[in-house]
C-alpha cells in the first residue's frame, strides 16, 4: 500500500513539476512589445555639414616696391575707407631716383631744342647752296654735303625725340614707384590681419608682398561649407539653411548662393563647396569661425510619420518577417509594386502577435520617416519599436542583420 502512495505522490510531483516548466515558466517569459503612435505632423529632410565662416570680400594689401616701413597708420580690426593711408615705406630712394629722370628728361628735352636749331640752319645752307649752285657759283660737290647735312641733322631730331619720349617713360615709371610707397586702402572694410611691422623692411621679388588683409563689410558674410557627394543633389540655389557657432548658442539663417563645381576629394571622400550668405547681427561672427549648418532640402506638412526604429523592427517569427506585400491591381507596373516594399508591425488585437503593414516611405528627418500605406494605417495607431522579456528590466530592439543562434529565443525565456 505505501508502495501505491509514494509511487502516487511522484507521479503527482512530476506532473506538477512538467506543468511548471511548460505553462508557468513560459507565460513568465511572454514577449511584451514596446510601441509607438503614428503621427501626423510636419516633417523636414535636411543635409547637415560644416563650413568656414568668410567675408563676402576679402582683400590683400600689398606692395610692388622694397624699403623700410617707415609708419603704420591701422592696426587689427582698424575701420578703414577707401582711400584712407595705411601705410608708409621710406620713399628716399624713389624721390632721387624720380629726380634724376626729371633731370635726364630736362637733357632730352634740350638735345631737341639743340638739334632743331641745328636742322633750321641746315636747311637755310642747303637753300642758299641750291642758289649758288645754280649759278653756277658752287660746285655739285657742295650742294650734296649741304643736302646730307640736312639729312643727318634730320635723322639726329628723330632720334631725340625719342629720347625724349624714354625719358619720360622713365619718368611716369618713377612716379609710379614713388607713389607706391603710399600704401592707400583699395575698399572699405575692417583690417583684420596686419603682416608687417614699422621698420620692417619688405621686398617684393615675383610678386606683391601682402601687408594687410581688409575684409569688407562685415554686416554680410559668407560661410563656405563642404557638402558630401552623396547630398549635393538634394541642395539648390536659394534655400533655406540654419547654421550655429560655438560661440553662441543662437542660431542664424542664410540661402545657398552658390554650388560650386571644384570637388575636393579627402579620405575617399568626394565633396562640393557650397557658398552660403547670411547676415551678421552685431557683427557676432568672425571670419575663420567654424559654422555647423542644417540645409532645408525638403518639407512635407500633415503627413503620417513613425519613429525611425518602428522601420528597424523584424519580429523574430519568420513567417511573419517574410510575409510578402498584398498584390497591386494589374495594370500599375513593376515600379508602383515595388514603392510598398516596406513593413512596420501592429499588434493583433486578438492574439497579441505582431501583424505587417505594407507601406512605402517619404523624407526622413533622421528621427522619423514619412510613410504611405492603406486604409488599415491612421493617425493615433500603435506599432511596434522593439520587445522586450517580460519580468525583464533590460528592453531589446531586434535588429534583422543580427545573426540568431538555434534555440536563442527560448533560452532568452528561461
């Protein structure tokens, strides 16, 4: 009889224990989703990149002649006019050597005069000669020497003319350089870097040595920014774009004015400048400024939009993740069948489980993306993000390129 009782008794303890593992152990494991609601908003698709803030004009000041810098009339950040003296180099050797070309235009000048007077008494021998010779009086030997007389005297008036005219070349040239020793500002603007300093000798060998970099008008700047290949084309003359500096926590706009062609390639990576005009409130930014810039490529208003992990979701049930998309009428073609190829996943109400909803997708902002599906998709509804293990703190978002090993899922319940 005991035997009876105690083969009863674990028979009854292993059918309890068999109980427990498959129906109270399992129901503890339950999958419980987390959701979100599809929204009906507005929503923007942007190119984020970084730029250099720069003046809309940035000038070099420079000289084509050597010397001592004798004074500096601007330093940093000087406002300066159009005109306005900036700076001046030691002009000693330019004025002598100006004097001495006014005074070797003096001696051309006198060597005209000189071989004129020359050329007029000639002229009245060779006539005198034609006279006499005509007469008789002369022989033909004197009146060929009073006619190459003439001639040669003709030739000598020529040739100090153009003296003359080198001389006074020379003379404009000396000018010129002593003038350049006058360093004037070519615009109005701010000086915003000073290269020289007063008794600092410069030379100007193959090119003008930069002395000063005046920027214009600060007022208006531009930011020059570097837009990957792959967002170029969503970019287009005139738009909208936000940008922010590190030294302010406002935020100023601007449009693109111009898409420039000279691509650069750094790192692998192909990218276009692109030239951005903003206003300059206060005079806040500087040139050289790093500037992160959001550029508006596209806007949709009161569209139905879901979270970007809602996109990212695949139930881990592979009949459900390979569930293929309701077939299209005939007669719309291979690219309108293709447009629905995307699923997001709503609960069933009866079940629980996780059912597909085919929709197509529109712009993006990065934390939501703008979906297109039928009649079973409104505003308000909940779709799945990702699950999580029930009695479990830890959520876990299934991600569909994650390799799963056999038996992964029911040792998670465990």
């Amino acid at each position: 009889m005991k035997r009876w009782i105690i083969s009863i008794v674990l028979l009854t303890v292993a059918a309890g224990s068999v109980w427990y593992f498959f129906f109270k152990s399992g129901n503890s494991g339950n999958t419980q989703y987390r959701t979100a609601k599809v929204e009906c908003g507005n929503i923007t698709q942007t190119v984020r990149a970084t730029g250099t803030i720069q003046p809309i004009k940035l000038v070099q000041v420079g000289t084509q002649v050597n010397g001592p810098i004798r004074k500096l009339y601007v330093d940093f950040n000087s406002q300066v006019k159009a005109g306005d003296l900036v700076a001046q180099i030691d002009p000693t050797t330019y004025e002598a050597r100006l004097a001495q070309d006014q005074a070797n235009l003096i001696q051309s000048q006198a060597n005209v005069e000189q071989t004129r007077a020359k050329l007029v008494q000639a002229e009245k021998e060779l006539e005198r000669t034609q006279k006499l010779t005509a007469r008789e009086m002369l022989s033909q030997s004197d009146l060929d020497s009073a006619t190459a007389t003439r001639d040669t005297l003709t030739a000598q008036m020529k040739v100090s003319e153009a003296a003359v005219a080198q001389a006074q070349a020379a003379l404009r040239l000396s000018q010129a350089n002593l003038g350049y020793t006058t360093i004037k500002s070519p615009v109005d603007g701010v000086v915003i870097n000073r290269n020289v300093s007063e008794g600092q000798t410069v030379v100007a060998s193959m090119s003008a040595q930069v002395l000063f970099l005046i920027a214009t008008d600060l007022r208006k700047i531009q930011v020059e920014a570097s837009i990957p290949e792959a967002d170029i084309g969503n970019v287009a003359m005139g738009q909208l774009v936000i940008f922010n500096v590190d030294a302010y926590e406002q935020s100023f706009t601007g449009t693109v004015t111009q898409i420039r062609m000279a691509a650069s390639t750094v790192q692998n990576v192909v990218t276009y400048p692109v030239i951005i005009e903003a206003d300059n409130p206060g005079n806040k930014l500087f040139p050289g400024m790093t500037a992160d810039i959001v550029c508006e490529v596209a806007r949709h208003d009161n569209v139905l939009k879901v979270p970007n992990a809602a996109l990212r979701f695949k139930p881990e049930d592979r009949a459900a993740a390979t569930a293929e998309p309701p077939a299209k009428p005939k007669g719309k073609g291979a690219a309108a069948r293709a447009e629905r190829g995307y699923k997001i996943w709503a609960q069933k109400p009866e079940t629980g489980t996780p059912r597909p909803i085919f929709v197509s997708l529109g712009i993006t902002d990065g934390a939501f993306t703008e979906v297109r599906g039928d009649a079973s998709l409104a505003e308000g509804q909940d779709i799945i993000t990702g699950i999580q293990v029930a009695n479990s703190t830890q959520e876990k978002t299934v991600n569909p390129f994650t390799p799963k090993l056999p038996g992964s899922a029911r040792r998670a319940t465990r």
